[in-house]
C-alpha cells in the first residue's frame, strides 16, 4: 500500500528526515511516534506530496509519488497538525469546496450527509468555521481528509490541544475509521499511540530507530520483572535481607507511605518469579507484605531508552521486532550523520 | 482549477475583501473623474485611465496580493490545496482568474462615469472602449505580478508592499531610462530604451488615444503569461527546497 524507501529530505545542510525505508500493508493502524523536531511532520508532509524529498521514492498503490501525483494522492486524506481549514466558510461550504477539490465523484448530497455523521458534525453544518471549538474543527478537519474516501489516512497529531473528552472522541473516532483504512497516525503522547495502533515506528533525528508492533515492543523492553512491594518490616533490615534472595538485582527504599511499613523498589531477573521467595523470605521473619505492584515497562520508558540511545550515539538501525515485515529489518537505515541539529529547521518546515 | 477559483472569489466577499477594493476603487475614481474630467468640462477619458487611474489600480492589485499565496500560507491552508489532487498550474489559475474577475468588476465603476458624460455631453465610444480593454490586460498583467509576489512570501503584508513597490519601480523604469538616454554612448541607447519598455503602464499610451496597439496586447498577455509560469513555477520549486 505505502513503501517508502531511502526517504530523505535536506535542508540545505541539515538533515531533517535521513534514509527512511518502510513498508505499510492494507488495513494497519501505524503509530509514528518521535519527539518534537524529530521529522514525523516532515515524513507526513513527504508522504502526502506536499513537500517534495531530496532523495528516495515513495509509491502509493503501486503509483510513484512524483511520477503520478494526481493517482497516488487520488487515495490519500490528509489532517495536518494545524487543519487546513478557512476560517471564512461553513462547513458545509467547505465540505463542498473539498469536495470538488478532491474530484469526488460520489453523489455529492449523500456523500457529505455520511461523513458528517461519522464525524459527528451534522449538527454544525451550518455555523461558520470560525465560531467552532477546537474540538469541532478537528473533526471538520477529518471531514476533510475523509472526502474522498481514501484507503490511507494520514494524521498529523490529531489530539494536540485538544481538552481530555475530546481526545476520547477523536482516539475513538480514529479506531473506528482505523477498522476499514490504512491510518498512519504521529505523535508525542505515547499513551495515544499505545492505545490506538497495533504497529510503532519511532523516530529520533530523522532516523527509523524502531519498528515493531507495539506489544513487541513493551514486551521485549520488559527486561526484568519490577515490583513495589510494601512490607511491615523494620526499615533498616529490609534492603540486606532483600538483596541476598537468589536472582534478586536490585532492591531500593521507595519511602514510608504508612506508619510501621517501607515501600521497596524490588527488580529480579526476567525468568525468575521473585514473589514466591519474597513472601517466603518475609514469612519466615515475621514481616507482613501489605501490598505488592508490578511495575509495567510502558511505551514511554522504551521510547526515552531509544530517543536516548540514538540521540548519544550513532544508530545501527532500527530495532525491529515481532516479525512484522521482514523486509524493514533488513533495510536498515544508515547511520546517522552527524549534523542532525534539525529541530528548528524542522519546526520552520512544518 | 474551478473549485478553487470559486472559493476565491467567494472568499473575497465573505470576509469583505471586495466590498474594501468597491470602495477604494470607486471613492478614488470618482474624486479623479470629478477633478480631471468632470471639473475640465471634457468627455475625454483618456487621462483618467492613462494615468490616474493606474494608482487606484496599483492599489486594489496590492491588496488582492496579500490574499493570493501569503495567507494560504500563513494559514496552512496551502496544505490542503498542494496535498490534493489537483494540478498547481490549475491552483494558480484558478486563483489568477478569480482575482481577474473582481478586478474586472472593480474597473466596471468606471462605466458610472461614462454616463455621467452621456448625460452632459457625447462620450467618445471607441476611446472609452480602447480604455476598457487597455485597462483589462494592463490589470491581467498586473495580477500575474501580484500572484509572483505573493507566491514568494508567506506575509501578506510583505506581499502588497512587494507588488506596490514593483509596479512603482515599474513606472520609474521611464525616468531612469530618459535619464541614461542622456548619459550612455550611442551604441547603448538600445539599453534605455529596453528599460523604458519594462514600464506596463508606458505601453497603455495608445489605448489611452483611442487605438488598440498589437504589439500592446502582445506585451500585456506575454507578461501575464511569463507571470503565471513562474508563479507555478515558484511554488514548485518551494516543494523541493
């Protein structure tokens, strides 16, 4: 459906998207996670012909984005981080300016009626763009990008400023349109991406630094088991005895939450259930375990550890897991050059 | 090419855009008609076009430029006319003509004048039509300017300071080339004289005096053309960089 291969975009010296390569099939909802600056804008602006890349190819259903423009966009929506929309229309004015724009050949009445109750703007129709709510010209926005009904949608940070219910409603409105589309969706909020998309890529200084479906990606990062544990012990005893249980590695004094009890940071080796020999360990001196928490490894601690890595040392390659696509593990990109301050020439870009 | 030209000039009446370019055009046509014809007791409109009303028209070009490029731009609604199917060639013509029609409009003001003269005297008919036609590929010159202009910034305040400053240059190429023409040798009299040809209100002398020069037109639709070319062309370019 989209393969991109080597996609770079320069600007003058400063490299803000360095040697892409992906694959996206039917039908996936991909989360393209990465800091501020890092070239997810720049890749979306790339993958949707707006601007133009210094090397490499991007073909849309077989059709070659420079070659045949007007086919390979022909099966595009497009939200951008900031809507496209004019200020000084209707929606419904509006709608009907997209639709035209986008050669639709749908019956116009009918077509538009429909995508304004997927996107729940019916009501709005009417009212001048202007006096919409953010949350409301968001939608109006994926009106726009649903117009000509497209196999791919591409979003552009869909939630920024968004209020918490409105980004219920746009995460859900995402799902929903995810069942019958390819979604490429960017971001920076990591519990977005952990909840609506099945696949992540992320990216850091224009480099791919990991491409993996998203529970691959917690699941290989959860190096070791991690628990809080709150135990009726004397504080002083906790972290020697602790320690010396068998595949225990670290053990840490979090605080004292309630009166009598220490709350300990407890990290044992991947295979080892340290629970067991913990209760026992505690049993027999007598010690009450109160609470116990495992302490999950999010989206968040995985992508500081990448953005981190990359961002200290040249990358290798992606990481990429759970046998998605083979052919991305074997298209690395290359290594990172070293001038890759692109952060502000990546915002004048967007 | 159709939608967006429909959006454009809907647009220039949604938020009042036309109603400020009646409005200028026509105050400041109407207090040189009165001064210059009406006031002089002539049906001669020739000096009103050929020469006052080129600033009203300097004017109303400026502001339609800051609307063209700049603030789609500025808006970010650039994005969704570049990501769609349609051609650029096809966005800047659609927006070139949109700003053609409510220029041509604006110059329709004049024809209150012409009868105001019916009702006094006897309007010279082939000299007003001359007028018009001058006026109407002087402006389609002017707006592939303004649409240049526009395409290379992204403020639309830069952008009708750009497009008056060019056309003031414009009309200044004659004194700078009467100026050499006393200066240069005689083998480079060629270059004062190429330079006085720049001026696009120069070559409306003869519609002025009843008379449609081809070579005038030619001039007048070689430059809008070259305009349009290298506004599509600009806006490509701002793709690749």
């Amino acid at each position: 459906m989209i393969e991109v291969t080597g996609l770079t975009k320069r600007y003058g010296k400063k490299t803000v998207v360095n040697n892409l390569t992906f694959t996206v099939r039917r039908g996936e909802i991909i989360g393209f996670l990465g800091p501020n600056g890092a070239g997810k804008s720049t890749t979306m602006n790339m993958l949707t012909g707006y601007t133009a890349p210094t090397v490499g190819s991007i073909r849309i259903n077989g059709y070659n984005l420079l070659d045949a423009p007007e086919k390979a966009k022909a099966a595009i929506g497009y939200l951008p981080e900031i809507p496209p929309l004019y200020m000084d229309m209707t929606v419904n004015e509006y709608l009907n300016f997209v639709f035209g724009l986008k050669k639709c050949e749908f019956p116009r009445k009918e077509h538009l009626n429909e995508i304004c109750e997927v996107v729940r703007i019916s009501h709005v129709r009417h009212r001048m763009i202007r006096n919409l709510s953010k949350g409301y010209r968001q939608r109006v926005g994926f009106a726009q990008a649903l117009i000509n009904d497209p196999q791919i949608l591409i979003l552009d940070e869909p939630t920024v400023g968004l209020d918490p219910k409105e980004i219920v409603e746009i995460r859900t409105l995402i799902r929903k349109l995810g069942q019958t589309r390819t979604v490429i969706l960017s971001s920076h909020v990591l519990s977005e991406i952990q909840s609506t998309c099945e696949r992540v890529m992320i990216i850091n200084e224009g480099i791919l630094v990991a491409d993996a479906l998203t529970e691959d990606l917690a699941r290989s990062a959860a190096a070791n088991s991690r628990y809080i544990v709150r135990i009726a012990a004397p504080e002083d005893q906790v972290v020697p005895v602790l320690s010396a249980i068998p595949g225990m590695l670290k053990v840490e004094i979090q605080g004292v939450m309630e009166a009598g009890t220490v709350d300990v940071l407890v990290e044992a080796e991947k295979d080892v259930d340290i629970r067991r020999a913990l209760f026992e360990e505690c049993a027999k001196r007598g010690w009450y375990i109160l609470v116990i928490t495992p302490v999950g490894v999010s989206l968040e601690d995985i992508f500081l550890q990448l953005v981190e890595q990359t961002s200290s040392a040249s990358a290798d390659g992606p990481l990429t897991l759970g046998g998605k696509d083979d052919k991305d593990s074997e298209e690395k990109p290359a290594p990172a050059e070293e001038d890759t301050e692109n952060e502000e020439k990546e915002d004048d870009a967007q | 090419m159709m939608s967006v030209f429909k959006r454009e000039l809907v647009g220039y009446f949604k938020n009042a855009t036309a109603y400020v370019l009646f409005a200028i055009y026509a105050f400041l046509s109407a207090m040189f008609f009165c001064y210059f014809v009406f006031l002089e007791n002539t049906s001669f409109m020739g000096n009103l076009f050929g020469v006052w009303l080129f600033f009203v028209e300097i004017i109303v070009v400026s502001i339609l430029a800051m609307r063209f490029f700049s603030e789609e731009k500025k808006n970010r609604t650039d994005q969704l006319l570049y990501t769609t199917p349609v051609k650029i060639s096809g966005i800047v013509l659609g927006k070139y003509l949109a700003g053609m029609v409510l220029y041509i409009a604006c110059t329709l003001i004049n024809l209150v004048y012409v009868f105001i003269i019916d009702m006094f005297g006897t309007p010279d008919v082939g000299t007003i039509f001359t007028n018009f036609l001058g006026t109407f590929l002087l402006g389609a010159a002017m707006i592939s300017i303004a649409l240049f202009v526009s395409s290379m910034t992204e403020n639309p305040i830069v952008a009708a300071g750009g497009t008056a400053a060019a056309f003031i240059l414009l009309m200044m190429a004659d004194i700078v080339a009467n100026f050499l023409a006393s200066k240069v040798p005689q083998w480079l009299m060629w270059l004062p004289r190429g330079l006085a040809n720049l001026n696009l209100f120069h070559w409306f002398d003869s519609f002025s005096g009843g008379i449609i020069p081809l070579t005038a037109v030619v001039f007048y639709i070689s430059v809008a053309a070259s305009f349009l070319f290298l506004t599509a062309r600009v806006l490509e370019r701002r793709r690749w960089r």
